[in-house]
C-alpha cells in the first residue's frame, strides 16, 4: 500500500528475474467498491491459480478481492471495465472485533534476563550415571582434552 493505494504484484523467479506486473487494486472500474481513506494493511495469498488480497481498515473491516495467476508467463489478471470481468472489493463479515491491545514493556524490564552460564564439565546433564555413588567423578573438565 502506498498512501492509500493497493497494489499487488507478480513476477517470475526463473534465471534471471523478470520484473513485477504490478496492478492497482484501488481503480473503481476494474475494483468497485475499494473502502477508500480508510485502508491501512494488505495481505496476499495464493490458490490454486489465484490470488486473494485482503484490506484492513483503521475502523477493524476487511475487505477482499482476488486475481487470477497465470503462471506460465507469469501475469496477474485482477479485473478489466468490462461488465462481468470486473474483481469488486467485498466486505468479509464478521472481521475482528476489537484490536488486540497493545503490551507496553516496562522501562526497567529490559534486557533484564540474566545471562546462563555453562557448566565446567562436559557432562551437563547433572545426572549420575547408574551404579555410581553421588560423589563419583564421572566428568571431564574442560581443561583436560585428553581422553586416552
């Protein structure tokens, strides 16, 4: 989206790239019904050979419309004038109720975990192996790289 506007956008990702077909989704003839001034995030999925895009809004409405892929070339048809071929824009209902509310961090919460510290052995299981009394030593400190 840019100021308002939406646009959507294929391209190829062979060798080499080919540039984005972009189209925009705001124009009235070929997207009746765009909920214009109020839009503020766009989402794009795919299905089988289409494409739907969503619109949120700052009042919490999501609208939809979709374009047809062509993969092949590849090429986005989302919609002409002519009656019948248009992608209107239409409401989905019910959308979200409310927007989630915001969790400010506290100032002095940050960064605030301490750091984990590694244990001096190599065993760091804290486990006894079996048989062995509690106060065996059954570790190799990490000083002592030979094991022969």
């Amino acid at each position: 989206m840019i100021n308002g506007v939406a646009y959507v956008g294929i391209r190829g990702l062979g060798n080499p790239n080919t540039n984005f077909d972009w189209h925009n989704l705001t124009n009235p003839a070929r997207n009746p019904n765009y909920p214009s001034g109020v839009a503020c995030g766009i989402a794009v999925d795919e299905h089988a050979n289409g494409a739907n895009i969503e619109i949120s809004t700052i009042t919490g409405q999501v609208w939809e419309t979709f374009c047809d892929v062509d993969n092949p070339t590849p090429s986005l048809d989302c919609g002409t004038a002519a009656v019948g071929d248009q992608h209107p824009w239409v409401q989905i209902i019910p959308g979200p109720l409310t927007a989630p509310a915001l969790r400010a961090p506290a100032r002095d919460m940050f960064l605030q975990k301490p750091q984990a510290t590694k244990p001096g052995f190599k065993n760091r299981s804290g486990k006894v192996p079996t048989g062995k009394m509690p106060g065996a030593q059954h570790t190799v400190p990490k000083d002592n790289k030979h094991r022969g």
